[in-house]
C-alpha cells in the first residue's frame, strides 16, 4: 500500500515520534511510505531510511485557511496514494476540507476534560466543529477512551471509529537503553518526560514533589516547552531548586529511564501516554493521574496501584512515598505486551480490510 503520513514537523515531541515509529513499521513490512510536513523544524535523527516532504509553510502560519493552500497544491499533484493520515489537530483541519474518504483523521489527544468543563452552548458549538472536521471519514484513535469520547460527541456521519494503538519495538528500545550519552546523577531520581505545558500540570508534579518523605532524591524534568521559566521559578519557590535538573529532550531517552526509581505523570488530559508503556518496557514503575485517557488503560490489573485517583498535590505525595517504599515491582511487563509492534500491525491491516470493504 501507498500510504502518506501529514504531520506538524519533526520535531521530538510524542505524536511526530510515534508517527515515524508507525511509518517504520510499515515500511519494514513492505509498505510504499512516505512522510509529509508542514513546517520544517527538525530535531529527529535516524530517519535516512524514510521518504520525507516538507511543505515549507512558514512558522507564523498556523491557522488553516492560511495552511490550506500549500496541502492543496501537494494534494492536487499527488493524488495516488492509498491513505493519508494526519495525527496532528492542525492536519486533521486541514483534511477535513476535502472530500475524500482516504483522508484519515488520527486523534492523539483526549478534549475529554475541557468538554467536561463548558457550559451546555459551548458543547454544542464543539460538537458541531468536531462532526464537521470528522464527517465522512474513517477516524483512528490512539486509546479506547478517546474512541468512545469520538462515538459520544462525533456525530453519525463517521464513515467507521476504529483504536489504533502506538506501537512499540520492545528489543529495539531494551538495546537502545544500554547506550550511554547522559550524565546521569549518582543519587537515586524520579523522572518526568514531555512538553512544559499547561495540559502536563508540571507544576502540580513540582509541588508533589516538594512534599515527598524523601529529601535526599532528585527529580528530572526532560523537556521543553513555553512554561520552562515559570517551573523553574516555581522550583525555587517551592525551595526545591538543588533537587530538580530541567535537562532538554534527548533523541534516546531510554537510559534516563532504566535508571529512574520511578516515571511521574500529573497530567490533566493525555491521548495514549508513551513514556508510561516505555518506562514499564524498562522495568521502571509509571506513577501517573487516572487522567483522561490512557493512564487507566496501560495500568490495569496489578498495575492500576500505581495510578492516582486524585490530583491533589498531597495525594500524590503519598502515592510516590508508596511506590518509593516497594522494594519490588513484579508485574509491569503486564502493562506492555498488548502494544508490541507486532500486534498493532495486525490491528493495522484488519482496519484497512474494513476501510476498504465499507467504501466499495
């Protein structure tokens, strides 16, 4: 199959990351692959062995009347291929003004807990530019609850709503932890990863942090974002500040992660948190929110002890100590096996089947 991927850019950020991850595993099985941008940040490496595009629309255009017409023209002079799947919200706008069933919406991302938040009227007008941007389409969703939120609020003029999980290449990602390029601190720390922004509650995670029984730990915050000054602030209000590192995104995390005594998540929304199926490949517990959506569907079982029902800055506290104080973790390779590469691509190939029958 021919199939094209309409991403934001490349940079290292969880959608475009488990983007490229999907488009690898498609073309390792023999695929016609190729990805599509709209801007041309670039901070991913390995990716010599995609076929790349770069629709060059200028950083300061983000709306999408104004970036309509460079897919436009793309999609005009490229109009063979067999499906196109944009994962970011701006894509998936830009999709939505054509006709064309081969256009797949691919939702990352829950609204789930700023729907929950509005007036009767305010829903309603979400409803209705939702069932616009999803109208007859065949919608992916990243994890089971965004997939019923969808069904709930999209409206019946989807064409189908299938879940299609990331996947994950367990032996690639065990190998890639023994490499060693990070100065890892030789205290015992707990690990954040992700974008400093409003929707991961960093500071929630900082104020948590400042009420844990244990002062001698560090805590890691990998990443960047436009709160990287205020959190920093927040850390040394919080007189935290010599034991909170704010490091950069690093292309291989992975031996950050084997080493944390801990992953901590305080999320208000997520889509299908990454970094939680990653530390539990890596033997390391994932301590999170029971936010909408993901969190619950990853730590299920034995592994639902890790999971907050609160978010409440002293319940979280306690929930860290808890986790802190096993001296074991035995069960978190039940949290992973269902996202194997080899599954999902399975999963892949029965929704394409669907796709295909109900559009003939």
């Amino acid at each position: 199959m021919k199939i094209k991927f309409l991403i934001r850019d490349l940079k290292i950020e969880g959608v475009q990351v488990v983007t490229i991850r999907l488009a690898k595993l498609l073309q390792s099985q023999g695929h016609n692959i190729e990805i599509i941008t709209l801007h041309n940040d670039k901070e991913l490496d390995n990716l010599s062995d995609l076929n790349i595009f770069c629709l060059d629309a200028p950083k300061n255009k983000t709306k999408t009347k104004e970036l309509l017409p460079y897919f436009k023209e793309w999609y005009l002079q490229h109009n063979t291929f067999d499906y196109l799947i944009a994962p970011h919200s701006e894509c998936i706008k830009i999709i939505s003004k054509f006709n064309d069933s081969r256009l797949i919406p691919f939702i990352h991302n829950s609204d789930e807990h700023s729907y929950n938040q509005r007036g009767f009227f305010k829903k309603f007008k979400y409803r209705k530019k939702l069932q616009n941007r999803l109208k007859n389409k065949h919608v992916l969703c990243v994890s089971d609850s965004i997939n019923k939120f969808i069904k709930k609020c999209g409206g019946k003029n989807i064409l189908s709503i299938n879940v299609l999980y990331n996947p994950f290449d367990i032996q690639e990602i065990s190998i890639k932890s023994k490499s060693y390029k990070f100065n890892l601190p030789k205290k015992d720390y707990l690990l954040f990863i992700g974008r400093l922004e409003k929707q991961k509650r960093v500071d929630r995670l900082l104020r948590a942090f400042s009420l844990i029984k244990d002062k001698s730990i560090t805590l890691i915050i990998l990443g960047e974002g436009s709160l990287s000054k205020t959190l920093e602030q927040l850390a040394q209000e919080l007189g935290i500040k010599n034991r909170v590192i704010f490091k950069k995104f690093e292309t291989n995390p992975y031996p950050i992660i084997k080493s944390a005594k801990g992953l901590l998540l305080t999320s208000d929304h997520e889509g299908l948190p990454t970094v939680i199926i990653e530390a539990l490949i890596l033997n390391v517990p994932a301590i999170s929110t029971n936010c909408p959506s993901g969190p619950s569907e990853i730590l299920t079982g034995n592994l639902s002890q890790y999971l907050i029902d609160s978010y409440d800055e002293n319940v979280i506290a306690q929930h860290i100590d808890q986790v802190l104080s096993m001296t074991s973790h035995p069960h978190l390779s039940e949290g992973y096996r269902k996202f194997h590469q080899d599954h999902i691509y399975q999963s892949f190939l029965e929704i394409v089947s669907q796709w295909k029958n109900s559009d003939h």
